[in-house]
C-alpha cells in the first residue's frame, strides 16, 4: 500500500475556484433563515451561481420570504457527496455560508438570475418553472441574491477533515481571508 503524501496547501484563487465549480456543479443545498423568534428554519433550495455570490427563488407567500424580509441574514449549506458514500469520502466537499439575503428587484438582474439558472439547470429550460418571474411587486415569484460574509470551505480532496474559515470581501464576490479551522478552533497547530 503506497503511503499518502500531505498535499499542499492550496492558494486562495485554488479555494475560490474550488467553491465556484462546486456551486455551479450542484444545484440544490439548505437553506436556514431566521424566524421572528429568533429560532432557525431551514428548506431544501436550489441555488444558481454567479460567481460565490448564489441566488435563490421562492414565492412571495413563503415563510422564507417573509423570514428574509424581517431578517435577510442567512446560512447555507451545499456539498458533492461522492455516490460511492464512505468509500469515496476523499472527493467529498462541502461549503457552509452566513450571508446576507437581498431581494431582487431590478428587472436586468431578475433577467440575468433566469440566464445563469438556465445555464446552470438545463433541464429548467423544458419547464415554464423561469416563464412568468417579474419585479416583486407584479408576481409572486421572487429572486433573493445571497452574499457571502463569512464561511467554512471543507475539501477532502486536499487531505481527511481539512477545513478553512472564509470571510469575504467585495460585496461577496471574493474571499479576503482564509484561517486554518483547527488552528482557529485550538484543535492543533498548522502543519
């Protein structure tokens, strides 16, 4: 059995590329809003792309829409789970986010969410699913723009459990730093 050599670190542009084809390659993640109590509420979403920064689409009678409205602070989570489950955990990685959620309502952004969702989704293009979605005050259907504040990249294509804290910068759209989550959390030095 050959012995596995420690790889190398990757570089901030190797995370950020890392995370953008892992949003751009899986469409459905959780989605936790906060309710007027204080208590989370999550729900499975979908989520297209553009860049770091993610979009979702619900209707304006959910109880998510009403949640991002009294308090657009949001968590999500998305992952690649390799199907051949725990045999295949070193490709599995995941990205958990704390952002913030903003209602789309510039009719060119609503246009571009529906382009970078059939880009993403081609299968949405056989469906009326992106048909009838207008500025939020004309329909019920509604775009929310999460941006990215801070984060946790996981990523055992690197090595087992190897983890990093992401804050972001320019209004989401980049990473700013990165930390070493064991050496943040005192579970042991960097190596």
């Amino acid at each position: 059995m050959e012995a596995m050599m420690p790889s190398l670190e990757p570089s901030v542009a190797e995370i950020q590329e890392a995370i953008v084809e892992l949003l751009r390659a899986e469409e459905i993640g959780t989605l936790a809003t906060i309710d007027s109590e204080g208590r989370p509420s999550a729900s499975y979403m979908h989520f297209a792309s553009d860049g770091l920064v993610v979009y979702t689409h619900t209707f304006s009678y959910t109880r998510k829409h009403l949640q991002m409205q009294q308090n657009p602070n949001v968590s999500y989570t998305i992952g690649y789970l390799p199907p051949e489950g725990y045999s295949g955990r070193r490709e599995t990685r995941y990205l958990q986010i704390q952002g913030r959620a903003t209602l789309v309502t510039d009719p060119a952004e609503i246009q571009r969410v529906v382009e970078v969702s059939l880009e993403q989704f081609p299968w949405a293009a056989d469906t009326s699913m992106y048909d009838n979605i207008k500025v939020p005050d004309q329909g019920q259907q509604v775009f929310y723009r999460i941006e990215p504040v801070e984060g946790l990249w996981s990523d055992n294509r690197i090595r087992l459990l190897w983890r990093v804290l992401l804050e972001f910068g320019d209004g989401g759209k980049a990473i700013a730093n990165v930390e070493d989550y064991n050496v943040v959390v005192g579970r042991r030095a960097r190596r």
